[in-house]
C-alpha cells in the first residue's frame, strides 16, 4: 500500500478569489509578509500494491481525466509515504 | 522570496464524502487498484524574505487560526521551491 498524492492548482495567469480572499485576510489577523497565496485541491489516493512507473503514469491519466480541469488547472503527482495521519 | 506549502486535510476519523465520490467514479472511468480517496485543500503562501523558523511558526499559527479548522482537519506546513509553476 503506497499513497499517490495529485496537487490541483490554479494556472497561475487564472485569477484565484479565495486565494486573494485569504491574501487580504492575513493582515487583519496580524500576519505580515506573505505576498500572495494561492488555494486549489490535494487528493491523497491510497494505492494497492508497488508504486511503479505505469502506476504513476495511470494516475496522470486519472488527474488529468477526472482530478483536474486541464483548461485552468496544472496538476503534479508524487508518492508519499504516511505523512499527515 | 520563498514559497511555504500549508496542506490542510480532514482527519482519518472523519467522513470524506467528496473522497468517497471520487473514489466510487474512478472504477467507472476505468481505474482499478485505488483502495482509498482523501480530498483536502493546499495553500500555497509566497512569503517575502528567508524562511526561518520563526516564519514558519507563523505559518503554522496562521493555519492554526485561520486555514484549518482544526476540530476536523490536520495541517501540514513545509517549504516548497518553484514546483508546479
């Protein structure tokens, strides 16, 4: 069992509201510095067996097919071992 | 100018029904061998100046406070280069 991670992000010539609404908030909630922020989805796929390289490739295909919105998404895959539980 | 990776994700405990839905469609679309779908959000902050680690306890604080609610979901902070730009 390995978990495949597939990070969906805004291009970044596509203008992110939530990002922006999230930029404009920090300030008021007293945190200086960050010049910009940006939202999208991170899908943890957990999956049976080895991870090799038609794995990762079926995974692309899955992100690119169904995960993300190509025309205004870019999307990465990487193997990640246990991280957040 | 770096860029800090804040990953918020439900906790396992906790329901995803967005997940659920994801995973439930990609046998549909002919995806097999996919035991488990997690959906969750990924904020990416481009933060002025070197990240210490006082910048990245603030970054915490922030996701702490205000990215996260932490009642139903874990965070994960880390620094990220250029990735998918």
């Amino acid at each position: 069992m390995a978990r495949v991670v597939v990070d969906v992000m805004l291009k970044p010539e596509i203008l992110d509201p939530q990002g922006q609404a999230v930029q404009r908030a920090l300030p008021r909630l007293g945190f200086e510095g960050v010049t910009d922020v940006r939202q999208g989805k991170r899908f943890e796929l957990e999956v049976a067996g080895p991870v090799d390289e038609s794995v990762l490739a079926r995974v692309r295909e899955m992100a690119e097919t169904f995960l993300a919105n190509t025309v205004i998404e870019d999307f990465h895959v990487h193997v990640e071992e246990e991280a957040i539980r």
